[in-house]
C-alpha cells in the first residue's frame, strides 16, 4: 500500500496515541516546507536562497524548492505541486503583486498555509496567508530620497534623474518608486527625466543605461537604481561612455550586497540602501510556531540601515551577504 506523507503522520501520531511507539520515532517526524523562489535575477536572490536552504537544513525542516526564472505561471505550477505533495507550509516571494487569489484559495482549502517572504501580494482577502516578513519597501525608498535631498542640498538648479526599476508589478519596485518620489517631490528641482525596467539584473541595468546615456548623456546628474546589480551593470554601461560613475552621475541603490560594498570602495558607486536577503532562520522559525499552533503577526518587519560609500571599507568585513 502507498501511503503519502501526510497519512503516514497521522497513522503515526496515532500509533503514538496508542502507546505503539515511542515519542522518539515521533520526535523524527519532518516538518516539510515547500519554497516557491522568484529566480536567480541577482547577488540579493543568490544570498536569499542560500540563507533559506541553509536554514532549512539546521532548523531540520525538509524542503522542496523550485526557482521560478521570474515567471509568475512557474511560481504557481510550484504552489500547486506543493498542494498536491501536501506539504506541511508552503513559502514564496511573489514576483509580482497581483493574480494570486486562485492558487492560495486552492492551498487555503487543502488546509496548507501559507508564508510569504520577501515580496508581498496585493490582495483584500489577507486570510489568504499567515504572516508576510520582509523588508519595508516604501522605506527603502525614502531613505532614498532622503539621502539625496541632503546630498544635493545646496545645488542650484535642476537635478536630472534617471531611474532603472525593478521587475514590472513587483512589490520592490514599485513601492521603492512610491518612496523615492515621496520624497523629492517636496523641491521641484528634482526631476526624473527617464524611468524604465532593468528587472533586477545587471545585463538590463547595462543596457537600459546605455539607452538613457544615448538619448541624455551629460544631461543626467543621478542615476535611481531598484536594486544594486541594475547598478552595477550602470556603472559599466557609464564607464565605457567614458564617464565616471559616482563623480559625474551620482548612484543610489539598494540591497547592499558585497558587490555594491566592493564598488562603492572602488569609489563607483556613492549609496546602497541595505534590504536583508537572510530571511532563512525567521521562515523557519515561522514554519514551526505554525505547526505548533502559535498565533504569529500578520507583518515582521525586516530591521535595515544605509551604507555611504564613506562607511564601506570599515563595514566590508561584517557583511554577510
Ligand atoms: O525583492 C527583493 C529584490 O529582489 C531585491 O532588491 C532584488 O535585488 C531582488 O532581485
């Protein structure tokens, strides 16, 4: 007879029940969690899954894992195996923030929950899941803008801007936009002059660069990048206009991976904006208090700073990702 894993527990907590077995074959029992994963797009991607599979195997927690290459229809194929393995949890960072109703009322109904990292999705019904940790986004935007409002605090005249945005309809982008513009909306001097998608990878953040320089050149003072490989692709994109990033064009970011550290110590790059990619312990902590029946809250806000290019030689050995 076959038996999937979800009777096998029950037959087992019922053995146990019974005095059939002792609490130490329980004990083995696996948590299993399915991990639904946006794609390898960029350094802050390789960090995340690193973190969640590394945790996974301390925490003692079984995992399936599948990478989406940044297609939504991928992620949900993912859930909806996970539906079908009946999988203890299921966990994903939802590329983008829309069109996920259907698939977590189908996890909903097979009585999975469900936990969403990273990303969030734009839904009314938020029974739909259990908790949603990850970074502030909007946040990360205005720290941002406020960053370059002090920066450029005494320059007279206008401020061109270009900005590289994330992957369409995903909550990074457009929250981190909604932040930034939040911000430099209250002086008129800033303008952004040309905003397009690089999709969080630095062979678009190149390309898309070298479009904005064809078409503005000198024109552009700043470059606004949703995260820090868009920018780093920029920089070689300035460069072989036989520019000079971070003197000639100012560079905001955001994740803080080490490659943005290396740049900004390399002097190319003047801010990254710090979004923690280590959600690994956290999930599983999460995947636990589920299983045990703790109630958890409905948001975990992932703790972050920003790092000048100033500060990046002395902070460079503390970075973990
Ligand atoms: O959702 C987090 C964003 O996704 C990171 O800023 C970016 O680098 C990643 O691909």
């Amino acid at each position: 007879m076959t038996m999937n894993r979800r009777t096998l527990n029950t037959a087992l907590a019922a053995a146990a029940l019974g005095g059939m077995l002792p609490a130490s074959v329980l004990a083995q029992k696996k948590l299993v969690l399915g991990f639904a994963q946006v794609g390898a797009e960029s350094e802050w991607r390789t960090a995340n899954t690193e973190s969640i599979k590394s945790s996974a195997k301390e925490a003692g927690i079984e995992l399936k894992f599948s990478d989406a290459q940044q297609k939504q229809e991928n992620q949900i194929k993912a859930i909806r195996s996970y539906i079908a393995q009946k999988v203890d949890v299921i966990a994903f960072s939802p590329v983008v923030e829309s069109g996920w109703e259907t698939v977590l009322r189908e996890a909903k109904a097979a009585k999975i929950p469900v936990v969403l990292t990273d990303r969030s999705v734009n839904t009314k019904d938020d029974t739909l899941y259990v908790t949603f940790m990850g970074s502030d986004f909007v946040e990360e935007g205005r720290k941002a803008g406020r960053w370059l409002v002090e920066k450029m605090k005494d320059q007279k005249g206008e401020v061109n801007i270009v900005e590289l945005q994330g992957t369409v309809g995903s909550a990074p982008a457009i929250d981190r936009k909604k932040g930034f513009e939040e911000i430099i909306k209250a002086d008129p001097k800033f303008k952004i002059i040309r905003s397009q998608t690089g999709d969080f990878t630095r062979a678009k953040g190149k390309e898309v660069m070298e479009a904005f320089l064809k078409a503005d050149g000198k024109k552009i003072n700043v470059l606004f990048a949703h995260n820090d490989d868009m920018a780093i692709g920029a920089i070689q994109a300035i460069e072989e206009a036989g520019m000079k990033p971070a003197k000639d064009i100012t560079i905001i970011s955001i994740d803080g991976v080490k490659g943005a550290f290396e740049a900004m110590i390399a002097g190319k790059l003047n801010v990254s904006v710090e979004c923690s990619p280590l959600l690994g312990p956290q999930l599983m902590q999460a995947v636990k208090d589920i299983k045990a029946g703790k109630p958890l809250p409905k948001r975990i806000v992932t703790e972050e700073g920003i790092f000048p290019m100033e500060v990046a030689a002395k902070e460079f050995p503390n970075r973990k990702y």
